[in-house]
C-alpha cells in the first residue's frame, strides 16, 4: 500500500532505476543520510526543508501520480506539485462551473459544508461536555449560528457564520486541552502567536494537503470551490472539504497530543514575534496524523470498516453524484 512521506530536513531528491533516492543536509551542508524509497510505495512527498531536484525528477514523480506538497520554514503551506489529473471528465467538469456559476446552487453546497462542519465541531464539544467541561453556553451559541444558515442569502454571510462558529468554538480550547503552559487568548496566524495556535495552524496545513491529494483521485476540479472563493493560485475545493474533516482530523489529534502530553512547551520555538513547532514536536504531530488517518471506523451505509483518509474521498464521490444529480449532497457527520 502507498505511503505519504515527510522529508523534514534539507535535502537532494533524485532518481535511481525506479526508486528514489533522498540524501539529507546537515545544517554545515554535508551530505548525511541517504534513503531509498520504491517509487511504487509513495503516494505523496510533504517537504519541510529545502529540497534539490530536477525537471527529470519532476517527470519520474508525474508519471508515477506521486504529489509533493511544500510547506515553508514557518509551516506555511506554499503550494504543491500535482501530477497531471488524469481522471477529469469533460461532463463533471462543466457540472461543477454550473453549480459555481448558479448562486442558488452554489448557496446549497455552501450551506451544507459549513452544517457539516459545525455538527463535527459540536461533536467534539460535546464529548468534552459529558466529561464535565463547562461549554454548554458556546454550544448553545454555535447552534444558534446553524439555525440562521437557512436565512442566508450570500455565500458571504455564510462564510461569516462559518467565522462566527470558529471563533465561538476556539474560546473553548483551552478547557479542552485542560493543560499547564498552553493558553489560546484568540486565533492568530502568519505567525501564530502562541503553542495552541501553531498546533492548529500546522495541522490545518496537513488536513488541507490531503484533502488535495484525494480530491486528485477523483474527477472533481480542485480549483472551483463552492463555499471558499476560487483563487488563482490555490486548490480551494481542498479548503472546503478541509472545513469538514479538521474537527476530526486536526483538532482531536491536538487533543490527544497535549491531553496525554506527548508534545508538551519545550516542543515549541518563540522567535520573529511568532511560535512555531520545532523538528521533534513537528515529527511527533505528524506520527499521530498520520495514526488518525489510517484509523477505521465501520461505515453505517457501507457496512464495511474505512479509513479516515477514505471518508475524504467518499466525501468527493457524494458531492460528485450531487453536481451530476444523481443524489442530493448529504455532509460527513460524525456518529460516534
């Protein structure tokens, strides 16, 4: 089975015969370790430090459909390289501009994501709640901005309500985590300006890079989006399927890492008036991704057990039977 690779130190990329080869830098610029990964076992490249590679290498990873998503020295994701889509289709492809182009369209799924988004977060509150977390107040008011999705009229003011939702459910951080030395205040970026901050950051990152990476594997266009605004330099389909999937994937992955204290302060640089993860923490957030996305649960509908990575790309094959109306849209919720 292909597996997602994460190449956090500088380093050179190349070919040899059908495997690639990876050598590392240490931080003098000496050649350190290399490794030998089977072009046959990799499904995507995440690269955090700087990379050395060739057009030729470019053409081996495109023939071979293998995505290297780049993330920069302050984690920031920089964009990717896709291998070109081979499974776009001319009917969908004009399904899903109509859906965009028609505002009444475009509301539906607008509204569905961010229901869908806000059940999941909700969901997590919730658990919280059963085990003496004191939120009822902020689930109470999130479940007032669901109420008024219906009334919206702009995929705008849905996108305010989504903010609203976020910034109601990010007050309760803290109690969640329930940890010494983490603090939340409000949510900041670029950089973020506290632990709890650059965990969120980080790991809306990575959620957003898979999302991609399945939505590749469909024949949906990852650039024609319905809730965020299509941009000319960004996949911002992946950003609505993220909208879905970071309460299950990102946030109670933050959970478990600080509630069982495997990335604990010292984890963590201060530096340029802004808090970033160090190698250690980043490679310890990644361990237990990747675990959550490899997690099955035993699908009601499916009656079979599936990853977390595949609900994603279950996600895209509901929303494509919806663009070709087939069958209405319906967003992941969380049943358990």
């Amino acid at each position: 089975m292909k597996k997602t690779f994460y190449l956090f130190n500088p380093g050179r990329l190349s070919r040899q015969d059908n495997t690639l080869k990876y050598t590392a830098y240490d931080e003098a610029g000496a050649e350190g370790q290399t490794r030998f990964l089977p072009i046959e076992d990799v499904a995507d490249l995440y690269v955090f430090g700087s990379l050395d590679a060739n057009s030729a290498l470019y053409n081996f990873l495109g023939k071979h459909g293998v995505s290297v998503h780049f993330f920069d020295y302050y984690e920031h994701y920089t964009g990717s390289f896709m291998a070109k889509e081979y499974l776009l289709a001319g009917r969908l492809q004009v399904a899903q501009t109509g859906h965009y182009t028609s505002l009444k369209k475009r509301l539906v799924l607008a509204r569905k994501l961010v229901e869908g988004a806000a059940f999941n977060l909700l969901k997590n509150l919730r658990y919280y709640q059963s085990r003496g977390r004191v939120v009822g107040e902020e689930i109470a008011q999130i479940e007032l901005y669901v109420s008024a999705l219906p009334h919206a009229t702009s995929v705008a003011e849905i996108m305010g309500y989504e903010g609203n939702i976020r910034q109601t459910y990010y007050r309760c951080f803290e109690q969640l985590v329930n940890v010494p030395g983490f603090t939340f205040g409000s949510r900041s970026t670029q950089p973020p300006q506290n632990e709890l901050n650059a965990l969120i950051s980080f790991g809306n990152m990575l959620c957003y890079a898979v999302c991609l990476s399945q939505i590749y594997h469909t024949q949906l266009n990852p650039t024609i989006s319905f809730l965020h605004e299509p941009g000319s330099r960004r996949f911002s389909l992946a950003l609505d399927m993220a909208e879905i999937f970071k309460p299950l994937l990102v946030d109670r992955t933050i959970f478990r890492l600080l509630n069982k204290k495997e990335i604990q302060p010292r984890d963590f640089v201060r530096e340029l008036d802004g808090c970033l993860l160090k190698e250690a923490g980043r490679k310890t957030f990644v361990r237990v991704f990747e675990e959550r996305l490899k997690e099955t649960i035993q699908h009601r509908r499916l009656n079979r057990s599936v990853s977390y990575q595949h609900l994603i790309k279950l996600e895209c094959y509901k929303l494509t039977k919806h663009l070709l109306n087939m069958e209405e849209y319906q967003p992941f919720k969380a049943w358990w």
